[in-house]
C-alpha cells in the first residue's frame, strides 16, 4: 500500500510517500510496524493525538481495518483560517 506523510510527519520520517508492504490488520497496527522500523518512525508517532489519518483520502479513525485499502495518509490536525 501507499503510505503518505504531510507536514511535520514528512519532516521527522524524512519522506513525502513510501511504498509498504503490512500485514496489519488496522491503522494502529500499521502505525506500530512503521513505529519499529527506525527512531524516525518513533518521533513522528510518538503522539497519535496530534495525527489524524485518511484511508483511501476519507477521514478514519487509528482503529479502521486496512483491508482493501490502497493508500493510507497522515497528517497534522486542519485548522480553517
């Protein structure tokens, strides 16, 4: 799957995309596979608080199933202005 980093995210893992192969079953398995790979992954996860995620550009939540999905993306909170 496609994986997508914006913002700060994409500064401290130090990539805008990636190509993943997962066998994580929801986001927040996903998130702790990356989370294990390097310090990198470590520090732009460190607070899921501060991050939302979209599966296949729709909002979801850290506990959404990844089957079937092809591209998961995250980023900082959105504010209007």
């Amino acid at each position: 799957m496609e994986v997508l980093y914006f913002a700060w995210v994409r500064e401290r893992i130090g990539l805008p995309r990636e190509r993943v192969e997962t066998r994580a079953a929801t986001v927040s398995d996903l998130v702790a596979e990356l989370t294990a790979r390097e310090e990198r992954y470590a520090a732009a996860f460190a607070d899921l608080s501060a991050l939302r995620v979209a599966l296949d550009q729709e909002l979801a939540e850290f506990d959404a199933p990844l089957d079937g999905v092809r591209e998961v993306a995250f980023f900082p909170p959105m504010t209007g202005g």
